[in-house]
C-alpha cells in the first residue's frame, strides 16, 4: 500500500529562521558584555576591586533605605533622645558658656539665650538656631557658635560700631553705619557723636557718610545734620552755624566741597554769617544777624 509522503519545508523554513534570530541575539548580548567589560577594564581596578565596590554600593543602598524608613516611622527620634541621654549622663551637656568679642553690648542678653540650651546634651543643641537668636540683638553685627567639649558653648561676637545719635520724637537712640538701631542714649553722652534728625533720616545715613567724606576738613566741624522734605539736607556745625545744601547727591556733593573751599579762604565757619544757604549753588546765600539783607557770594562755576 502507498503512502504518501508530505514534506513540511514551511515548518523547516521557520525553525531555521529561528535559530538564527537565537544566534543573533547570543552574538549582540556577547559583544555588550564584551564592551561593558572592556571598557571596565580601562579603569585603574582590578575585577576583585570592583565587585567589592558594587557590594558596597548596594550595601549603602540598603542602610539609606533601611534609615529612610526609620525616620519616617519615627524610630530615628528615638535613637537620638537615647543618644542625647546616654551622653547627657557621660556629662556631654552644657554647663558653661564662654562669650568673646563682646565690648558694649550687654552680655546678659548673650547668656540668657545661651544658657537656654542648659541641661541639654551637646549633642542637641541647635547651633544655627542659637547665632539666629543671637544676630536678632542689636548690636550684634555677626556671631559664631561652637561647642568645646565636653560641657562648653563657646559665643564668639562682632559688634556693630556706634556711629551717630538718631533723634526720635520721644527719645535719643545710638546708631550704627547702616542706620541700625542699638540703644537708647542720654543727651549728655549723645554730646561725642553726630546728631542726625528728620522723616526718613535713618534710611540716609550710609549716603550722608558719603556726602561728609567728600569734603574731609569739614567733618569735624559738623556736629548735626536734618534731613529736609525727604530730599536733601541742612548741616549745623559746632559754632551752631547752619548750612542748607541742594538736592541730589552729586550736586550735594560738588556744593560741600565748594563751601569747604570758601571756607578755607574766607574762614567762615566762626565768622559773621549765622547760616549759608547752597541750595542754588554755585550762588551761596549768608544770613548775618542784624543785617537786612543776605549777603551774596559766588561761589564760582560748577565742575
């Protein structure tokens, strides 16, 4: 009996193409693998060094994760009051603080926020918290905190340099460079320092300091200054003559200067003339009690 015999050429065809896409893949995963190690082989490790270092790596990996979860569950703060305790008992807590730098100011004021942190074990005290506490004091300028174990704080301060007197309706207060405020002052001690006045002078004393030092002779025969109309100024020398200046800096300026010339020349400061009005400089006006009228001195052209 025949049979008949069919053959399965399609079934041939797709195995063959199989095994060789198998092929393929076998050869491209080789030649990563042969390039990924290649280029690990550039580098200045052994096998060994390296497979250490991916342990580690993955190891750390862990111990982050592992931590992460701690503190969101809340056990990290329990390690830490257990921590703070065991050290507070070993007597790592603070029991002194030392305070550096400090000539002015009252240094209550530093120790009453230092010794905030007493009983509290070094390891929980709050450094940065502590010098944002002690920056908010008037005069302090800047502060550094450190901890000197086992049971000191150490404060370390740059206070801020007294350099005027700001007359407020109500009271005297010193001030510094900046127009910061440090204390109340009376009037006999305000007597040293320059006396500054008027709506919205505190805001200009850095460009009032400018102006004076455009003109160095006159400074220490200036002795108060008034802010006018929030826009220029009027400056009482010590002979308690007054001198009215323009508006603008650079016209404020270029009219002190000038007026330090004349007076150079004509020695008005102690002279005749009660006040000197440059508000229309280059022309300077002279009040002299007992006259009608003001006297008039060009004071020549503006550079």
């Amino acid at each position: 009996m025949a049979r008949k015999v069919t053959r399965n050429t399609k079934g041939v065809r797709r195995q063959a193409r199989a095994q060789g896409t198998s092929r393929k893949v076998r050869s491209a995963r080789n030649k990563g693998h042969s390039f990924i190690w290649r280029m690990l082989g550039m580098l200045p490790f052994t096998e060994e060094q390296l497979h250490k270092t991916f342990t580690v790596l993955i190891l750390a990996g862990g111990l982050g994760f592992v931590l992460f979860l701690a503190h969101i569950s809340g056990a990290s703060a329990v390690v830490s009051d257990r921590f703070a305790h065991v050290a507070s008992n070993a007597g790592y807590k603070v029991a002194h603080v030392e305070v550096n730098g400090t000539q002015r100011m009252n240094e209550m004021s530093v120790y009453e926020r230092a010794f905030g942190q007493q009983d509290l074990a070094m390891t929980r005290v709050d450094l940065d918290g502590l010098r944002d506490q002690l920056l908010a004091l008037p005069w302090v300028r800047d502060a550094r905190v450190s901890r000197q174990l086992p049971a000191t704080l150490v404060v370390d301060i740059i206070e801020r340099e007294p350099h005027a007197v700001l007359r407020r309706p109500d009271r005297l207060m010193l001030i510094d460079p900046t127009g910061v405020e440090l204390e109340p002052i009376n009037r006999e001690a305000s007597a040293e320092y320059l006396l500054i006045e008027g709506p919205g002078a505190q805001d200009q004393v850095e460009e009032l300091t400018t102006l004076l030092d455009a003109a160095p002779a006159l400074q220490a025969q200036v002795k108060g200054a008034e802010w006018v109309g929030n826009r220029r100024w009027n400056l009482t020398f010590v002979t308690d003559q007054r001198l009215a200046l323009p508006e603008g800096e650079e016209r404020a300026a270029a009219a002190l200067i000038s007026f330090a010339q004349a007076d150079g020349v004509n020695r008005l400061i102690g002279g005749e003339a009660a006040s000197f009005d440059l508000r229309n400089a280059p022309r300077m006006y002279m009040h002299v009690p007992g006259r009608a009228e003001a006297q008039e001195l060009a004071m020549g052209e503006e550079s």
